[in-house]
C-alpha cells in the first residue's frame, strides 16, 4: 500500500477488521468515520450472506446501519457480544486508547465492556506515544456541572497535570449533549504519562460518568499506514 491518503487508509483498516467477523457473529458497532466505512464494507457482506447482529454505539451509528439494512438488537437482548470493532481518537503500542470525540465514550465503553474482544480500526496518524495531545473527553452530569470540572482539575493536579483547563464542549452555542442527556469536558493533558492512573483518578470523581481513557479493553489494534497495515495484539 502506498496510498496516504487518510480516507483511503481508514478504509483499509475497516476492511482488514472484517478478517474478525465470522457468520453468526453478535457485534457491537462503534461511532466514527472509520467506524462508518466498517458498516458501508459490512453491509456489503451481509448483502452477500454473512449473517450477524450488531448493536450500536450511539444514535449516529443506529441509523446509519438502519440505512444500511444492518440487523440490529438492543445489548440487553444480546448480552455478551463476540466483537465490538470501533475506531480510535488515540491509541498507543500498549492498546491503550482516547475515545468520545464523537461524544459517544460511554455507550462506545459498555459496549467495548460487553464484548469477548474488541477490535481498534485507525490509520497511522493515530498511533502516537505517549497519548495525549488529544484532549481526554469526561462525560458529566449536567447538574452542577462547573463543581464537577474542577473536582476534575483537582483529580490531575494531585497527579501532576497542573495546568489542566478542562473545556465544556459547545454545539450551535449552547453545551453539547451527548445520546444521554449529558454534558462533556474536553480535557487537554497534552501528555499522559501513566493512563492507567489517570483513568483510575477520573473515574470516582463525583459527577462523572464516565471518561475516554479506555485501559485493557482492546484486544487487536488495525492500524494502515502508507506502508501497509499493521494488527498490534494485546
């Protein structure tokens, strides 16, 4: 492969995740534009006779694959799910990741939890050491959510993030609201030097639901590059 172009190459990381799907399959279906070409190339195969159920990771993704002609069920009726495939806003050598760019961390996180394995598509740009530079997303309550962010600096500053300056994410003015109802901090860490910790801090703070910093979940990372495509297992 010698394309660098990054739709071309967020095309052929959703193609080579298709190699993880196997007939009577139960997927969860991740929220994304390389998510979205996973669908288009799985609609395909279904067109052609695999047969699978997905459930998805927000309203987006839900009526995309309707468009689709995607079978869909709720993840209450499904239970434990064979895969989840999902894109990534960063990930490292270690399948650690930042997701919720989108504004679908949670709903991408129970499913990721739900899944026997979970299967990370990007294209290189997304493969960084150490993550950071893309600002973590914390999904809160939005009732008192001004205490909330700064319950949320306090958290980094007693790891050593002390210039955190956590900013509410906006759309057409007002604050974003995700699939939930809820309101999103996007946390700028610029670099993230134990995730694990970092994830461990955020995750008790009261007011969060939950964060994008997703720890062990991942199992296989399919990342394309202008040198081909590359599958880092855990």
């Amino acid at each position: 492969m010698t394309n660098t172009d990054p739709a071309a190459l967020k095309r052929a990381a959703a193609a080579r995740a298709l190699d993880f799907v196997e007939d009577g399959m139960k997927l969860g279906l991740g929220t994304g534009s390389t998510a979205d070409l996973f669908l288009e190339l799985l609609a395909e195969r279904i067109r052609g006779g695999l047969k699978i159920v997905g459930t998805p990771t927000s309203e987006r993704t839900a009526a995309k694959s309707r468009e689709l002609n995607i079978p869909l069920a709720e993840l209450d009726a499904l239970g434990e799910l064979d895969l989840a495939v999902d894109g990534a806003d960063e990930a490292d050598a270690d399948l650690a990741l930042i997701k919720g760019g989108g504004g679908a961390l949670l709903r991408e996180k129970i499913v990721a939890a739900s899944a026997r394995r979970m299967v990370v598509i990007a294209d290189e740009s997304k493969l960084v050491k150490p993550l950071g530079a893309f600002p973590v997303p914390v999904e809160v309550i939005p009732f008192g959510h001004g205490t909330t962010k700064a319950r949320i600096v306090k958290a980094a500053t007693a790891l050593g993030y002390r210039t955190l300056d956590p900013k509410l994410r906006l759309k057409d003015g007002a604050a974003y609201r995700t699939d939930n109802g809820n309101v999103i901090y996007d946390c700028p860490f610029a670099t993230i030097h134990d995730v694990p910790a970092l994830a461990a801090a955020l995750s008790p703070i009261t007011g969060v639901v939950e964060h994008g910093l997703f720890v062990n979940m991942a199992s296989a990372l399919v990342i394309a590059g202008a040198g081909g495509i590359r599958v880092i297992h855990k």
